[in-house]
C-alpha cells in the first residue's frame, strides 16, 4: 500500500505541475494531495502542522488565481465594470471555450466591461491587457506554488528513502 501511495502522491505532484497551466486541474491542490498521500503511508511520520500549513498555501493561491486578474484591470485604470466584465468573461468563457477560456475570457470580459462603461477601445485595452497580465501571473504563482510542492515531496521522500527502499526489495 505504500508504494501504491508513494507513487500515486508523485504523479499528483506531476499533475499539479501541468494544472498550473490548465484551469480545469487546480494545480497547487492537486500537489498537495500528492503531499499528503506521503505523510499518510506507513513510513513517513505524518506532520500535522506542514500538512495543514501547505494545505492553506495551496488553497490561498487557488482564491488569489481568480482575484489577481480583477486587480490587474484595477491597476492598469479599469473601472468596477471592467472588474465584472473579468470576472464574467472568465467563467462564460470556462464555460464555452474550456481551458483556453481561462486566456481568452477576463481579456475579452474587461474590454467589453470597459466599453460598456463609455470607454473607448483605446482606453479599454489597457485594463483589458492588466487582466491578461493578471492571468499570467496567477499561473506562474500557482507553477512556482506546484514545483515546490514536489521539492518538499522529494525532500520528505529523500528523509526516508531507506524505509521506502526496504518495501521496494
């Protein structure tokens, strides 16, 4: 059972990774599953704390994906409608387009949010590109957020690889 386990948590680690990029797998969560199923085998000492501390990174930066690309449009001068255009192109679009929608969406969501604020097209691509930016840089939190996971799933692997190496042979 805990090789099942430990190999299981490894591609849950792998699987986060690419997650990042896809919307439909919620990255960091999926890497901290993986982290989990190594505290929960027979051979590691299950560490309550590190297990609940990730566990409350990797859900703040699943909220923090959909917050971020609303604060790009804020920052780069959207109003409250480009704000909901975002958040609205992000879930039609999910919705329609699938994981590409995740791109497509909040761009397309905050220029039409601008527009319809009596923006011109000018200046609704400047908010429309900060939700772009926004997106970007969730995934690339949530890439970063993933990758370490799977560091700390190897250095908790590596702290007990001759117990595991036991059950291999």
């Amino acid at each position: 059972m805990d090789l099942f386990l430990l190999i299981i948590g490894f591609l849950l680690c792998l699987i986060g990774i690419v997650g990042s990029f896809i919307p439909i797998i919620p990255g960091p969560v999926t890497a901290w599953l993986g982290i989990l199923l190594l505290n929960l085998t027979s051979v590691v000492e299950f560490n309550l704390n590190f297990v609940l501390i990730t566990l409350t990174v990797a859900i703040s930066v699943g909220i923090l994906d959909y917050i971020i690309p609303i604060l790009g449009v804020k920052k780069l001068g959207g109003t409250r409608s480009g704000q909901i255009g975002t958040t609205v192109g992000l879930i039609v679009a999910l919705i329609i387009l699938g994981p590409i929608g995740i791109i497509i969406g909040p761009f397309l969501g905050a220029l039409l949010g601008e527009m319809s604020a009596k923006k011109s097209f000018q200046d609704s691509i400047k908010p429309a590109f900060g939700s772009f930016v926004g997106v970007i840089a969730g995934s690339v939190i949530k890439f970063l957020i993933s990758l370490s996971f799977l560091f700390f799933y190897f250095d908790i692997f590596w702290g007990y690889r001759e117990s595991f190496f036991k059950i291999i042979s």
